[in-house]
C-alpha cells in the first residue's frame, strides 16, 4: 500500500522505523532524529533507562534488572507500546511542540514491501498513540527510489535493491509502481553472524556484539596486500581476552552464501520483468541502499555477476528517509505530460 502524492503532501512528519536505526523527518526542517532502534529498561520499575544510541552501547552490558530491547524488527512493529516510548524520547520537544500545534497532524511511515495487514496496523497505531490524526503508508522501496534520486515516475525501468539490517527488498519500478518485487531474508544480521560463526569455528574466538560492524570496515579499507586483520575477542575455551590474525578472504567466503542468496532474489526479480524493462537496465543498472548496502565486497559481486552497472549512493542509509520527505515537501511530481508516449 503507497499513498498518493497529494495525501504525502499534507503530512508534516516522515516516518522511517527500521530495525537497525529509526529515522524522523520533519517538513520544512529535514532529518531531525537519526538513532538506533534500541531502547533499555528497568525490568524492576518498568521506566527507560535509555534509548537510541546510549541503549545500543549498553547492549551487552547491563546488569540482569536492565534490558536491551529493539521494538522495530525487519522494519515492522512488534512491540507497539515500547515503540511509542522511544519514538517519544527520540522525537524530544521540537516534534513533540509541532504536534501540539497541529491536533490534526498527518504522518507517513515506511512499510517493507510485501509486508501483512497486520504489520501495517502496528505502524499506524504506533504513531496515532503519539497524536497523528492520519497515518500514510508508503511502500520502502518506491521511498528508497526517490531518496536516491531515481526516476521513478517514467516509462523506464529503474531497479533498487535496498539492503536493510533483516531483509533485503528488491525491485524493478517503472510508471511509479512496482513491477516485480522480491523480499529476502537476508540483511546485514545475517552477514553479522555469519562473521561471527566463522570466527568462532576457525579461531575459537567470541566475538564482541558491538565489534562486527567495525570489521566489516577494516576489511573494506584493506588493499591487496594486506594478508590479515587483528580482532579482538574473547577465547571460547579459557574466556580470556586474546587477538587474532584473521585472513580478510576467509571471511569473505564465509558472507558468500548470504551475498549469493541476494544475487538469487536479483535474478528472480528480473526473471519476472518484461524484456524492454529488463534492456534498459543495461544502462541504468542496478542502485544499491540501505545501511548494509556498504558491505565490502557487495557491489564487486553484484557488477561482476549480473554484468550491469551498480551504483551506491553517497548517503545509501538514510535514502528512503530522505525519499519520503521529499513525498511529503512535494518535490516529486507525476509524470510530466510531454513525457507520455
């Protein structure tokens, strides 16, 4: 489900709710809440202790009356309550004034494509329990499309694959809708402890929660003659602190078979495009987003086996924000009339 563009246009506030990061963008102001979806609670008194960025540094962390929860997973609300109070004490007094103000407030909200009924309604109760009047669902990838600056709009195919912390959704759009679409259960989480399983089974080593991501980066910024990485962790037999030389292209193999199985929804996307869709993304290739979408060694594998451009955008995590505030400042418009037949 995706609202027309006259009804994002009299929303005030864009509404990206992930499960990695939730983001808040306010008309006429911008982003003005980018933070983990992370929340940390007393279990004894039932009050937050923290959410956002100091709650994801405690995961791991905390004494046993503490929790570290995340209410947002795979995009989708599971716990309705926990995510009103974060989104709450995300949001702070700025967006909390400009709801006072306007007791009619219209919303918009990303929703995974493919996603249930079910899911839809967690998303709007969500934010009606924080004052929105009115809640518009807008399809992730139609969002991420615009929020990379894609034309959407025009008879030409254009091909997103956005690459999320629990899924990556695939598809080819063309006229501002979905042609083929595909979701994948595999995401950023996945590679993650894949990362993780290969380290403890060749180097007996347990890996940090907090320090996988930041690997991922050290071995992106290797060059060909790098042979190793240190890591640190602890020993899975004594329960020491050791470190480890790790070869970066054994880690490589070990995400393959989760690259492979976004290779495979891409294949499955373009299997159900029409010829003249497919022809076009000779040229116009294939746009990579999402806060995953920087894995090391993704855009190498996608280019070398589908044989077509694949591009990054200079920002790929905040694209479909971005793309729904730009919906909602009304800055996409329909197909020009010139631009028919």
């Amino acid at each position: 489900m995706t609202a027309s563009l006259d009804q994002l246009r009299r929303c005030s506030v864009a509404v990206d709710l992930g499960a990695a990061r939730t983001r808040v963008y306010l008309k006429g102001t911008g982003i003005v809440v980018d933070e983990p979806s992370v929340a940390a609670v007393d279990c004894r008194s039932g009050s937050l202790v923290a959410v956002g960025t100091r709650a994801e540094r405690m995961a791991g962390r905390t004494p046993e009356h503490i929790q570290v929860v995340r209410p947002v997973s795979g995009g989708t609300v599971v716990d309705i309550g926990m995510a009103q109070r974060m989104l709450r004490h995300l949001m702070g007094d700025k967006l909390r004034n400009t709801w006072r103000r306007k007791p009619v407030l219209r919303a918009a909200v990303c929703t995974p494509h493919g996603s249930e009924p079910l899911a839809h309604r967690a998303a709007i109760e969500t934010l009606t329990g924080l004052g929105a009047r009115h809640v518009e669902l807008v399809d992730t990838l139609i969002a991420a499309a615009v929020g990379c600056g894609l034309p959407v709009e025009y008879p030409e195919a254009t091909m997103i694959v956005v690459c999320g912390a629990a899924t990556t959704q695939i598809a080819v759009l063309s006229l501002g809708s979905i042609v083929a679409a595909e979701t994948i259960p595999v995401g950023g989480e996945a590679i993650d402890r894949a990362v993780v399983h290969y380290l403890r089974n060749q180097h007996a080593l347990m890996l940090p929660s907090q320090s996988v991501r930041p690997l991922h980066t050290m071995l992106s910024t290797l060059d060909d003659e790098s042979s190793s990485a240190v890591v640190h962790g602890m020993d899975a037999a004594s329960g020491l602190a050791r470190s480890v030389q790790v070869d970066p292209e054994g880690v490589r193999l070990a995400i393959r078979p989760q690259l492979n199985s976004v290779l495979d929804g891409i294949r499955a996307v373009l299997r159900r495009c029409p010829p003249d869709l497919v022809a076009d993304l000779t040229d116009r290739g294939i746009m990579l987003a999402g806060g995953s979408a920087l894995l090391p060694g993704l855009d190498t594998m996608l280019r070398t086996s589908t044989g077509v451009p694949v591009s990054i955008p200079e920002r790929p995590d905040i694209c479909a924000v971005q793309g729904l505030g730009a919906m909602v400042e009304g800055k996409v418009r329909p197909m020009p009339l010139e631009a028919i037949g």
